[in-house]
C-alpha cells in the first residue's frame, strides 16, 4: 500500500508482523488515505514526535486513540543553529550529527521505547507507530520490535532502509541545507542504525541486555509480543 499524503505508511517487517504499521506522521492525510488506513482496523497511534510538531500536525485519523511518546527532534535544531551561526555544512556532517541523534535515542530515548512496548504488551489491538518522516525515532523503535520478536541483522536493515523508496525529498531545504545535505537528512543510512546499536552495546553490554534492563522485556514479555504479533 502506497499512500500519496502519508508516504513511508507501511507494515513492519518483510515478513510482516501482524496488526502493526508505521509511518511518517498522519497530519497531512486526505479523505482517502484516512479510509484506507481505517479499513484497516487501526485503533491505536503511538507518536514520537515532539512537542511544537505534534501541535503543527495532529493526528487527521478518525477514531484513534493517540498516544504520545514524545521524543524531541534535536538534530533539526543544531543544523538551524549551525546554519544560522554560518556554518557551511557538508552530507558528511549531517550524517555525524545524525549517528550522534541515533545514539542519542538509547542515552535518553530509552523511557519512551520502554513505554512504546508497554502499549503494544497491553493490547494486540491494530496499531501504527510513528514520528514525523516516519524514518528514525520510528525506524528504530521498529528495529527494536523486530529483534525482540526474533528478526535476523538481515531483516532489520531491509526494513529499516525501505524508507529510502518511499520518503519524497523536498524541493528546498527549509533550513538553508545544500541539496546534498538536505539529502542526507532525508534519507536513511545502515550507519545511522548501526550508531544506535554500538551505544546499546557500549551502555548495556549487549542487545539482550539492552531489552531486558533498559526496556524491560524479559522472557515472558518477548513471549507475549511473538504471540501477538507474529503472524499465525
């Protein structure tokens, strides 16, 4: 399914998990995507966004419950200021800034990701997840879901790197970005991900330490999620 007003709206996984999707954010959507996206059952909307963007595009889903799980956009902020300060940023920059967002994700993300898992452990209710281009807060909490729920390296990375065919790039850089910087903070790269799993190893030990202590996902909670999500 491909969605005109909600581009990178898609199930999670190659080998989809069940009732779930994730998007970039559902604001923009028409009448008709909203119907397709109804006809599917979804009840739930579990948004990382943060504040100022959750206000400048709320959900345009009828019959949802939202629930916020905000995680601040800073990387948009530090290039706005870089870029107001003068600086001349290069693609090899933005991709710096972006792995150090990734690793940024499990030193004061991890809460939200905690809670993410404790509304899909609650209800295997029709669900989409999402942030704003539906790319990177939103990209690895699917990872997460998909080790947890047994994926291989392999699979996680097709997933993750999908968003690379669906996500349109702007005409302009409303930041003042080059259109190979602009380029760069549109797309998604195996390095972003990767920063984001070096800091769960250099924080926790181990991936499996990481669901455990940092998400809370033992061996009943992972159980449950297969359960209910993978497909039957």
């Amino acid at each position: 399914m491909r969605l005109p007003s909600s581009a990178n709206f898609r199930p999670v996984g190659t080998i989809p998990l069940r009732n779930l999707w994730r998007s970039d954010h559902l604001g923009a959507l028409d009448a008709h995507d909203a119907a397709q996206i109804q006809a599917l059952g979804i009840r739930r909307v579990l948004d990382f966004r943060g504040v100022e963007e959750r206000t400048a595009a709320a959900c345009a889903l009828p019959g949802v419950t939202v629930h916020s799980l905000p995680i601040e956009p800073t990387i948009v902020q530090k290039l706005a200021d870089l870029v107001a300060a003068g600086s001349t940023i290069s693609g090899t920059d933005v991709s710096t800034y972006m792995q150090d967002t990734y690793r940024g994700f499990v030193r004061t993300g991890t809460p939200r990701f905690a809670e993410f898992f404790g509304h899909l452990l609650a209800s295997d209710e029709p669900t989409v997840f999402h942030c704003t281009a539906g790319k990177d807060r939103t990209g690895f909490a699917a990872a997460l879901l998909l080790k947890a729920t047994g994926a291989s390296d392999d699979e996680v990375m097709q997933d993750y790197l999908l968003t690379n065919d669906r996500v349109q790039l702007p005409s302009a850089s409303r930041l003042g970005l080059s259109p190979e910087a602009t380029e760069v903070l549109w797309r998604v790269q195996p390095e972003f991900l990767h920063a984001a799993f070096t800091e769960v190893h250099s924080s926790y030990g181990s991936l499996e330490n990481y669901l455990r202590e940092g998400l809370g996902l033992r061996d009943a909670e992972r159980e449950r999620l297969n359960l209910l999500y993978r497909t039957r």
